[in-house]
C-alpha cells in the first residue's frame, strides 16, 4: 500500500505538509531539541520540522524502504532508517512524533508505549477519517453508494479506534504519559479542478487508492461520475481536512 512514494504525494502527500506546520505550533517545542520522527513517510513532517523548530537533529524511521528513498532525496538534512513504531530499539530523542500514521499501526497501544519508552516529549496526529478528512469522506460515501461493499474499506468506521479525541487521549494516558493535551488541527485542501482531486485516486497508493484498483472499470466510473455530480463543476473545489493531534509528557 505505501510503497510508491510519488503517487502517496499527490494523493494526499500534499496535505500532509501543512498541517504538519499546525502540529508543531500546537507542540510548541524549544530549539536545541533531537528528534524521532516515527512512520516519516516521504518525510513531509521531518523536512517541516527542520524547517520551524530549529532542532538539534531529526532521524526518520519507516517501514517503507520506498518512501526513505525519496525522503533521503528531499530532505538531506536528516537521516532516515528503516524502523517499526512498535520496536525503536535503542533509539532515543526530545522529542518523539508521528504524523498519520498511527490509524496504520495494528498494535497503536505499543506504539504508544515504545513512543513513550523513548521520547521525554511525545506528539502525534491523525486524519479524522470518520468526518473531518473531507476528501476522503467524500470518496467513500461514494463508493459505498455505488459498491456497498466498500463499506468494509472505509477508514472512518476502521480507524475509529484511534483518530478520535477521547481513544488518542487514551492512548497517551495509558502508556503512562502526562499532561495530556487534544486539540483538532484543520487546513484547508483546495483542488484546481476535479481532475486534480480524482486523478491521485487511480494511483493504487493509500488505503482508498488501493481499493478503488480493485473495482471493475465500469464500478471505477460510476464512483468516478458519483463523485463528480456531488462536487462543484466550476472552478476550484474547497475541501478541509481535519486531524486530531495528541501531545504528552514523560
Ligand atoms: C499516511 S503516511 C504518513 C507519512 C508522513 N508521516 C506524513 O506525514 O506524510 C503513513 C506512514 O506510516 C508508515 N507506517 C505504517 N505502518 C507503520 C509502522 N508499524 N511503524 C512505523 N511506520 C508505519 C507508512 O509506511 C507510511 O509512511
């Protein structure tokens, strides 16, 4: 699912980047500080990272020797290892974080917990996929419509279990970390035209990507002109995604 690195950028890659910025705003860390980031991806939050919080250094860690590669490309001021949010070893940092990736980690408790084990500061973040992450909501209501059972791919019901407010605080409580604080982080996703919001869904990376590859070509249009019917034919269609985002303390 994860390993084409560009497709993953124009699909939703680009919106990771600002509400990265809204992350670190709401994290609010000192210069100086050395950094994990956990599940980097492309690296949209680490380069972010060095670019507004002055860090001592930032390692990246993925499973994804795909998206390392391109994150070595495109940010050549951190390191990047191929790593799992569940077992970080004998890494330690300041600070430890994850950008959306924790909806994708079968075991979020542990993650929490390792998170926790090596980090003295801890944050993190997730698309509210249930309702806030408009262009993906938007997907699959209408590829439920047209296949209902698409209904067991749809992200909002699957990842209930942690892109919501009360399960995120519950994860940092229970590995042990305090002052806990949630807050929503909402940016704006404004798409040129439709081409520009349906295109990266042919591109078989992420969740909803890789489902809709799946379909007959005949079920693909029908989502396709679904789609299209619910959304402006003119001009520039102005979505907003929101993500929750979590912060503790060791
Ligand atoms: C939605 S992407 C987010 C990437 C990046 N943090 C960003 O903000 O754009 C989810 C990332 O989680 C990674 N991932 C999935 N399972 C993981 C695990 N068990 N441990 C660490 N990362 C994981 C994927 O490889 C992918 O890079």
């Amino acid at each position: 699912m994860w390993d084409l690195g560009e497709a993953y950028e124009s699909y939703v890659g680009r919106w990771s980047r600002p509400v990265a910025v809204e992350f670190l705003r709401f994290l609010d860390v000192p210069p100086g500080r050395t950094w994990l980031d956990v599940g980097c991806g492309t690296g949209a939050l680490t380069e972010t990272v060095l670019a507004h919080a002055e860090p001592a250094s930032v390692t990246g860690v993925d499973p994804s020797s795909g998206f390392l590669e391109l994150a070595r490309q495109r940010v050549p001021g951190a390191s990047f290892e191929v790593g799992d949010a569940t077992d970080l070893g004998a890494r330690e940092a300041d600070v430890v974080i994850s950008g959306l990736v924790l909806s994708f980690v079968p075991d979020a408790s542990r993650a929490a917990a390792e998170f926790a084990r090596v980090g003295k500061c801890v944050g993190s973040y997730v698309w509210d996929y249930t309702n806030g992450m408009q262009m993906m909501r938007l997907f699959w209501d209408a590829a439920i419509d047209v296949d209902p059972a698409a209904a067991s791919h749809d992200e909002g019901p699957k990842f209930a279990r942690v892109c919501l407010p009360g399960p995120l605080r519950s994860l940092w409580t229970d590995a042990g970390l305090r002052d806990v604080e949630v807050a929503g982080l909402v940016v704006p996703t404004v798409f040129r035209d439709f081409d520009d919001y349906w295109t990266p869904f042919l591109g078989r990376t992420g969740a909803a990507p890789a489902y809709l590859a799946t379909l007959p070509d005949e079920q693909r249009d029908a989502v396709r002109d679904l789609l299209r019917s619910r959304l402006p034919a003119h001009g520039p269609i102005e979505l907003t995604a929101r993500a929750w985002a979590v912060r503790g303390s060791r």
